[in-house]
C-alpha cells in the first residue's frame, strides 16, 4: 500500500485531472461571477451581499489551499528525514544517524507532547555507539507517542466513515465521510 501511495500515477492521467479541475472551477467562478452580476442589476443590496459571500468562501479556499500547501511541505521533509534515517542504517553511519536524530528532534521541539520522550532521548542518546541502536532509541523515546496518536486518530476517523456508511444508504455520502475524515 505504500508503495502505490508513492506513485504519481501517469502524465496523461494527471493532465485529464488538471484539466477536468480546470474546466469545473472555470464554470464554476464564470456562475459566481453571473449570479452576483445579475444580483447586482436586480438588487444592489443583495448584490453586494452576495459579493461579500463570494468573497469570504474565496478567501476560505485559499487559506484552506495554503494550509494543504504547508501540509504537503511537512510531509516532505518529515520524508527526507525517512530517507536520510533509512540511508543511515543501511551503511550503519553513526555521524549521518545522529544529524537525523538532531534534525528529528529540532523538528519535534516546539511540541509539548513529546517534552518527555526528547528529554529521555537526550539523556541516553551520547551513550549508544552504533546508528541502528541511536535510530531505534529515537524511535522509541520520540516517535512513540506520536505514532500512538497517529493510530487513535486512523481508528477514530474509520469507525466515522465505517458509522455513516452503516446508516446512511446513500454512496455519496460514503465519499463525503471519508473527504471530511481525510
């Protein structure tokens, strides 16, 4: 599964989906454009009413896509950090695991949750002596927590969906629960 989570899909399949996205939010702003020009002729104050409205849902879309962005540029470099980590202990390099260990642990920092696993990672971490052990003390002292919280959160956002689409017949709304859930 993670293999196919990693790959891009093909060049065609992504231009049909860049150009079909295209297409719909073209429609889309050319109807919202319409709606609040006729509702301007027709009616100044509700007009104006609805160009607020329009307003506000585009700047909710863009803070909405700057949070995906950000989203996405954490993913990439908490995958560089596997990356880097995953070199490490493939050539047991003790110098590269600690800078991961380092760079994990600046990355984690500012987290109260993980206050304690860091402090403990700092006390045992000039101890270990070989990058497989200091990888997988980070790992334990570090990311534990995390991935405890990680797996509650998966849990709780599959009994959602699997809660909707046990009562609600209806297949969109299957699609719905699980985009809200994502």
């Amino acid at each position: 599964i993670a293999s196919l989570s990693q790959t891009r899909g093909s060049s065609l399949g992504r231009f049909a989906a860049w150009a079909f996205g295209s297409l719909f939010l073209f429609v889309l702003s050319v109807a919202a454009w319409e709606f609040v020009t006729n509702l301007l002729t027709q009616n100044i104050i509700l007009g104006w009413i609805a160009f607020g409205l329009v307003a506000l849902a585009l700047l909710a879309a863009l803070i909405l896509a700057f949070r995906e962005w950000a989203a996405f540029a954490r993913l990439a470099r908490l995958d560089s950090l596997r990356t880097r980590a995953e070199a490490a202990h493939a050539a047991a390099d003790l110098p590269s695991a600690r800078r991961v260990v380092a760079d994990l642990t600046r990355l984690y920092s500012s987290r109260p949750d993980t206050a304690w696993g860091r402090a403990r990672l700092a006390e045992r971490e000039a101890e270990v002596m070989d990058a497989d052990a200091l990888l997988a003390l980070a790992e334990r002292e570090l990311m534990a927590t995390l991935d405890a919280r990680a797996r509650a959160s998966v849990e709780s956002a599959a009994r959602q969906v699997a809660t909707v689409t046990a009562l609600v017949p209806i297949a969109l709304a299957d699609v719905a629960a699980s985009l809200v859930a994502n």
